[in-house]
C-alpha cells in the first residue's frame, strides 16, 4: 500500500514561540488509511494540518507526505503538491459564494495541472461527483451562497475530491451539521474515498465519531509537547 | 485567473460598478480635454495661412494678432491710406489684403476689405474661401457672409443688413440709413472667416463719409494733403495682410516696416504670433489637463481604497483558493487582475462616451461654441494617455497585491473572521 504520511520526531514551534506546540516522536498514515485524528480545541491539530497540507514548513527531515519530504520543498512546490494530491475539506465557507456548486467543484483543478490531466470531462466528473455525494442534479447549478451548510459541505467534499487526489484532509467537516446530517456525509465521505482508494485524515473534537473509523489518533497521545511542558 | 477575478467582481458588482465608473469619467474628461486641446490647437494654428506679415498700427503683437484674424479686442490706434499706399509699394509684395474694423451686425464683427481678401486669404492648408451661395460683394452696399452669421442670423441671399457702430451687439447709432444687402454665403471653415461679415471697403468710407459728421473733420484733414491719384474710400486701416513673393523676404521686410519714419507701424510674422499666443493659451491647457489627470488619480484611488477595502471580507476567498493550491504569486496577480479588469473596463466605456459624447454632441458643440471635435479616431496622444493610465492602474494595483500577499503567507488555511 505504500506510506502517506510520516512523521519523524517532528518539532514545531511558531517563530518567537517559547516551547515547541508540537513534538511528535513518530505517526505513520498508510496509502489508503481513513483515520480520525481527534484532539481538543487548541492542541495543536491546526497547526499539524497545515504543517501535512505544506502551507506552513515543517523542519527538513521530519514530515514526509507521499514520499515528499516538506522540509525540503520550497513554499511553490508545496503549493503544487497540496493543489495535485490534497483536497482540504474546511469546517465551513468551503466555498466561493459567486460559483455555482459545479464551478467550486471545477475549481480543484484551476491551480492544479496534474488534476487536469486526471479528469477527461470536467463538468461530467463534477457532476458524478456531486451525485456521488447526494447533490441533487438541480442543486449542481445554484449559486454556492443558495445552498444549505450540509450541502455546501458535500460540494466541498466533491471539490476535494476531484481528480483523484491521494489524500483528502477533513479538518472537523461535520461540526456545522446536525447529528443526522453529520453521519450520513461521512458515509458517503467513506465511499467516495473507497472508490478513489483515497487517503482520509479527518480531524475532530467530537468523541461520537471514534467508532466510524477504522483507526483512531488521538492527538495527545502522539503529541508530547504539552506533556514535557507540564513535567518541566 | 481572468475567469476567477472577474468572477469574483461581479459578486462585488455594486463596488465594481462604480469603480468603472469612476474610471470611466475620469479618462473621458482626460480625453476630451486632451482633444479639446488638441484640435483647438489645430484649428488655432489653421486660422490663417499664407499671409507673411499683417501690419497694423504701432501695437503689440499679440493684440494686433487677435483683433485681424480673431476679430477680437479693438485697435486703439489705426494705420494710414497712405502707409498702406507705401506697404503695397514695397518690393517683393505680392497681393495686399486691406481690412477696417470696428463695425458690428448683431455683435458679429464687420471686416471691410477689397475683393482680394476672396482671392489671397487662406487657411488650414492652404484652402482658399468658397462660396456657399451667392457672390461676392461687388457693390457698395453688398455684403458676404461668414457661414456661422448666416446661420445664427437666419439671413439669406438677397436679405438686407443693418450695420452698427462699433463691435457691441447693442449700439446707439446703427447705420440704418445706408442698409446693405447680402450678396452670399461662404462656406464653413471652422475659423474666424465664418463669424465676420465682409462689405467693400468703398461701402464702409460711404457709410462712415456721410453718416458721421466725427469723420467730415478728417476729410478735411485728409483731403489737405491726399496724394493719392484718386481719393481714398476710406482714410484709415485697421490692418493689412501681405503675402510676399518670396517667403524669406518678411524677416528684413519687418525689420523695415517697423522702422518707418512717416508712421509709427507694427508688422508680424502670423505663424510665430500664433506660436506666441498660443505658447499663453497651452499654460490654461496645461492647467487643464493637469486637473484632468488629478481627476484620473482619483479615479485610480477610488479602485485602490475599494480593493484595499475588499481584502479584509475576502480573506475566507483566499483561504479557499490556498487550500486548492494557490500560490501567494497566485493571489498576488489575482488582485493584479483584478484591478487591470477594472482599469480595462472602465477605460473602455470611457473611450466609448467620449465617441458617443462626440457623434452625438459634436454639432451641438460646433453650433453653441463654434468648438469643432470630432470623433475621429485616437491619436497617438491619446493612446499614450490611455496605457499611462493602465500603467497606473497596475502600479497602484501592486498595493492591494501585495498585501493579498502578506496574508496569504500569515493566513494559510485558517479563516479569521
């Protein structure tokens, strides 16, 4: 299956920061891999996040994501990386309000060549997508500001996933949704991502979450920068 | 990008809109004044050509310029029949156009002249006077009209004309006694010529001869030492205009002319009395255009406050756009798009109003001011105003660009509200 993402005794800590906010010894995502990572509000998860989507650096040698280590990629070459193989599923806003819910899902591949390259039809990939996900056909073409939260939310999810990218990072998707709607996206999350043999690193605060997903990561565990903060 | 920034304004379209506005008119009032100055210029420069020196009573330049080719002021002082006698003897004088001034029909200048001012006056390019309609004046009491006092006046071929003393439109002592009639019409030349009336010189001295008992002195004066072969039609002259046989002759025969020992006498070389004068004007035109540009800055500041503005409710648009792998160099030129869409647009409908403005508006123009603007096509002048604007526009819009930039880089993915 190959490895996704790995860690290697990364340390991180903001520019004038006094202690490092993350110290994590080793985590290993496989290819493939739906995994809950789940940590509290200010723990670090954010920062983690942008750390694997290659917006902010992480030291060289210490972060591989797909066989790249970010370290050593500059910032445009990270920004091609995450725009080729990362869908990034937001909380919320996902969207551009202007864009039709086909137009934001096209949208993956306007900074992305290689995601151009992968989708022959564009507008039809949308649209499966979008079917994929339980956007009715009619809903497709309003505007992204005239749909509901957990529609926009399967746009998102749609958008990250267009053009098959490796890995699909979820940072707490389903906070905005109701119960209902929250698992009922998850599922069809789940089989889109079987489909596309899709890496899934979907970040939470909520515990209900847990048994959904085949591996669970909890942040404190693997995160001993609090812990030697608190010893010291 | 284009697709995505002109997306994204016309999400923002009541601010778009009103930014191409601003841009609009700013460069419409830009290029209408640049226009405006330009064929003003034009015209200015084509109110006379092929005269190589007009003569006048000792006066300056600018003012003896102003009252024989504008018909506007008044000369304080005259020039003899007899130095006019002497100016048309001067060797390498070709033709001789003599003109008295100081009448009026409804405010409209009178020129009194000879036939020859039909046959020698040029302009533009060296175009002679046509008639529209009719003849030119060959009796005493006929009179030629410039095309504009025609028009305004209402008057036809054949209809009579009252002259009055001096230049005002009003005047207390109209020549009713002695109507002229109106032989023709000359054609538009977009000049002076049009707003002037033409009668015979002989017409003016009759009128003048029997009307005004101011005058009877002077032909006593005159008539004491009139050497002429025959009398005089009239005794003095506003100015003269000359035309040599040689064009190189005017330098020396200025020199001369201005250093006549029986008559205190002014002669000037048109071209570079219309350099001078028009050296004053361009100052106003300077000023004017210089307001226009300001009023371009504006415009441009309006669009860089409205993006500057825009950038702090955008910032969930661009944590978007970096999650799908934008670049900061991609944001950047995003925001540079933006603003030369902006610029492009408004720059554009401006162009097209002025074009509009002009094909709808010229001939309101032409007939309330006698200003002629054509909607010709844009000048080399023109299109460098317009990519100095676009050049503008993309300096400013490094601004907004740059700091989309900055926090592109400090953002990344988190939304801040």
């Amino acid at each position: 299956m190959g490895t996704c993402i790995a860690v290697k005794h990364l340390e991180f800590r903001w520019p004038g920061a006094p202690s490092p906010l993350l110290t994590i010894p080793s985590l290993t995502i496989a290819r493939g891999e739906r995994v809950l990572l789940r940590g509290a509000s200010g723990s670090g998860k954010s920062t983690l996040l942008s750390l694997i989507a290659g917006v902010h650096q992480a030291p060289a040698g210490q972060l591989e994501v797909l066989g790249h280590d970010l370290g050593r990629l500059s910032q445009h070459r990270r920004d091609q990386l995450r725009a080729n193989e990362i869908g990034y599923i937001f909380q919320q806003f996902n969207l551009l309000p202007f864009l039709n819910a086909e137009e934001n899902v096209t949208l993956a591949s306007q900074f992305a060549p290689a995601r151009r390259k992968r989708v022959q039809n564009p507008e039809q990939h949308a649209q499966s997508l979008l079917k994929q996900l339980g956007l009715a056909a009619a809903d497709t073409q309003r505007l992204a500001s005239q749909l509901s939260v957990g529609q926009q939310q399967r746009v998102a999810a749609a958008r990250a996933l267009f053009g098959a990218p490796s890995l699909i990072i979820a940072d707490e998707p389903t906070s905005a949704l109701d119960a209902e709607h929250r698992d009922e996206f998850i599922q069809v999350l789940f089989k889109a991502c079987a489909a596309n043999q899709t890496t899934l690193l979907f970040v939470t605060h909520d515990q209900g979450l847990a048994p959904m997903f085949e591996r669970t990561i909890e942040l404190s565990d693997i995160n001993h920068a609090r812990k030697d903060d608190g010893d010291a | 990008m284009l697709k995505l920034a002109w997306a994204s304004l016309r999400n923002r379209r009541a601010s778009a809109i009103l930014t191409i506005l601003a841009i609009a008119i700013s460069t419409l009032l830009l290029l209408g004044v640049e226009r405006v100055r330009e064929q003003t210029q034009a015209n200015f420069a084509n109110t006379i050509a092929g005269t190589d020196l007009i003569v006048g009573a000792r006066t300056g330049s600018t003012q003896l310029l102003l009252s024989s080719v504008f018909h506007i002021g008044s000369l304080n002082n005259t020039l003899s029949w007899d130095s006019y006698q002497y100016l048309t003897k001067l060797p390498g004088v070709k033709w001789h156009i003599p003109m008295a001034l100081g009448d009026s029909v409804a405010g409209y200048p009178v020129v009194a002249t000879t036939s020859d001012f039909f046959s020698y006056f040029r302009y533009g390019d060296g175009l002679s006077l046509e008639l529209a309609k009719g003849t030119v004046f060959s009796e005493m009491n006929q009179a030629t009209l410039g095309a504009e006092v025609a028009a305004r006046l209402g008057l036809q071929q054949g209809d009579p004309l009252t002259l009055a003393h001096g230049s005002g439109g009003i005047s207390f002592s109209d020549h009713d006694q002695h109507p002229f009639v109106v032989s023709g019409i000359l054609n538009r030349t977009g000049t002076p010529v049009d707003q002037a009336v033409y009668i015979h010189l002989e017409g003016l001295g009759l009128l003048h001869g029997e009307f005004d008992s101011e005058h009877s002195a002077d032909h006593d004066h005159d008539d004491h030492h009139d050497h002429a072969s025959h009398a005089p039609p009239v005794y003095t002259l506003s100015a003269v205009l000359i035309g040599l046989e040689a064009r190189p002759l005017a330098l020396r025969m200025q020199r001369q002319i201005n250093t006549y020992k029986n008559e205190p006498l002014t002669a000037i070389m048109p071209g570079m009395a219309l350099t001078e004068l028009w050296r004053t004007l361009a100052l106003f035109e300077q000023a004017l255009l210089a307001i226009a540009a300001l009023v371009v800055a504006t415009g441009l500041l309006g669009m860089l406050t409205t993006l500057l503005a825009s950038l702090r409710e955008r910032r969930r648009e661009m944590a978007v756009l970096r999650a799908l792998g934008a670049g900061p160099f991609s944001i950047f030129s995003l925001l540079v798009s933006e603003a030369m869409l902006l610029t492009v647009i408004g720059v554009s409908t401006g162009v097209l109003l002025l074009f509009l403005g002009l094909m709808l508006g010229g001939d309101l123009l032409l007939t309330h001011t006698g200003m002629l603007l054509r909607a010709s096509p844009l000048t080399s002048n023109e299109w460098v105003l317009l990519a100095a604007i676009l050049a503008a526009a993309l300096i400013l819009s490094l601004i907004p660009a740059w700091r989309a930039f900055r926090n592109a880089l400090a953002d990344g993915l988190t939304i801040k509200l």
